[in-house]
C-alpha cells in the first residue's frame, strides 16, 4: 500500500525539474545574440528597465537622468513622484552584478562594451558632478579616460542632453564621454577620448518617411554624415526616426550604426533577417562618401 504513495510523492520533484529546465532554456534564451544594431530608446519606459532590453540582445541602452535633492532620478518629465527610480537601483547596480556573475561580460563570448547612454535632462554641470560620484563607485565595469589613454570596460557611459562639455574636456581620468551632434561631426575632431558616439534627430537631416523610394539626394547626404563621424571613430545614431523597416533597411545601407527604437521585438527580428547588410557595411567602406553634398 506504500508504493502509490511514493510514486505519488515523485510529482511534485518531476514538476520541479521541469520547472527548472524550462527555466534554464529561458536564460539560454534571454541570452541572445547581442544585437549590436540595436538601440534601445528610453528604455526606463519600458516594462522591465534594463532587462528587456537585455534579455533582447540590445548593446546600447537609453535612460534619461534628473538631478533632484542630490540624486540622479531615471525620469521622462519632472521625477517628484519617482524618487525610487535611481540610475544605480534601475541600471548600474544590476548591470554591475550581471557582469559579475558572467566573467567579467554583460553577454557571454561578447567583449565589446554595452552603450549606457545618459541622456541628462537636468544642468549639465550640476548634474554630471553628482554622476562623477557615482560613476567612481561602478569603475570597475566602465570604460574610461586616463591621461591620454583609453580603457574598455564592460559598459561604456555615453552623455546626450544637457552636455558637459567643458568639464569632459578638461579632465584627465573620467568614465563618460559625450554624444556628438551628427551635424558637427566636421567641425568638433575631439575624437575617441571625448566623443563616442554621434547623432542626430531624424527629422534634422531627412525628410523621407519610408514611402517609395529614398530620395537619392537625402542618402547621399545621409552617407556622407556616417562617412565623416567614422573618419573619427564614432558610431552614428538617427533618433526620432520612423520606425518601419524601410527607412531601418536604407540606414543600415547607409553604414548607420545604431538603429533607434521603442519596438524591441520589432527592431531585433529585423536587425537577425538582415545580417547580411550588416556584414556588407562591416567588410566595406561606408557607400556614397562624396562630401562635397554637406557645402563645409
């Protein structure tokens, strides 16, 4: 009469292991390829801050950051009501263990740098004094500057926004650089140890929305702009910009680096379909480099 009973008491260890395999395939999962396209745009808007974005392979990653009673709050607008919502809570504490726990990587195998950008929507300088202090705690993972040489952490910290500019400029060991404006990409040759990255909105430079065929005079332009912030080593990012897979494909034709968006699963099915652009763009140089269309 013991025997139903043991097998009875089998179950629920059954069910637990196929609970924890089902688990395992999920985390073999959420650690997919790292999309190194993809840009995940005020991702703290999101569900799950930071984690879907992650658990999408996304490398470059949004937050906006005010300064309010001395702490840097994750916010869109005004942050009275979302104090909680720090930087260090929502992204560099769980980014810090993540990296932890995985040998030093964000995504096992991949050993280039994740983009944290900061968009700062506070005072520049105020602010960037208060992220300094932060910034010095998680050094460990973060890339940074030190007396004219660069070194590659697991997470690079890239500032938009209300910019510091002067106070980046004038020091000698930091751990953030700053976003150019696209547009500028001639005129400001800081290069590597200042500017990381260079953007624009989508609406400053084109006008095309998707439909029919891009202008021709718009892509070459567009060409032009990516050819010129590669001459200096930074990656190009259009934000703002119509988010439908025939403008995602003409950017990437284009050499741009980093495709914007809200839709995540939208962008990465897109971003693994079209490998082969991608693999173009890398083994060539950016197309259409006539830069007598920006008039400098």
């Amino acid at each position: 009469m013991k025997a139903p009973q043991a097998i009875h008491n089998k179950r629920p260890l059954k069910t637990a292991l196929v609970v924890l395999l089902l688990f395992a395939l999920q985390s073999v999962h959420a650690q997919s390829i790292p999309l190194i396209n993809g840009f995940a745009h005020n991702d703290y808007r999101h569900k799950h801050p930071l984690f879907d974005a992650l658990n999408n392979g996304y490398t470059n990653i949004e937050a906006d950051v005010f300064l309010r009673r001395g702490k840097l709050i994750v916010a869109h607008i005004d942050p009275y009501f979302k104090r909680h919502r720090t930087l260090e809570a929502l992204y560099l504490k769980p980014l810090a263990d993540r990296i932890a726990g995985n040998k030093g990587q964000v995504y096992t195998g991949f050993t280039n740098p994740i983009i944290l950008m900061i968009d700062i929507k506070s005072g520049s300088d105020s602010t960037y004094s208060a992220l300094m202090v932060l910034l010095e705690k998680y050094k460990d993972i973060l890339s940074g500057y030190n007396h004219g040489s660069l070194h590659q952490g697991a997470v690079t910290v890239v500032l938009s926004g209300h910019k510091p500019y002067q106070m980046i400029q004038s020091e000698q060991n930091r751990y953030a650089f700053i976003d150019e404006d696209l547009r500028r990409a001639n005129v400001d040759t800081l290069g590597a140890n200042v500017y990381q990255m260079a953007s624009c909105k989508y609406s400053k430079l084109l006008k095309w929305d998707g439909k029919g065929a891009m202008p021709y005079d718009e892509q070459k332009k567009l060409c032009a702009y990516v050819a010129i912030a590669h001459k200096y080593g930074e990656k190009v990012r259009l934000w703002a910009s119509p988010e439908n897979k025939e403008v995602w494909t003409e950017l990437l034709k284009c050499g741009v680096d980093l495709i914007n968006t809200d839709k995540l699963v939208t962008l990465k099915n897109f971003l693994n379909d079209h490998k082969s652009i991608i693999a173009s763009n890398d083994a060539s140089s950016t197309p259409n480099k006539d830069l007598s269309v920006l008039n400098f």
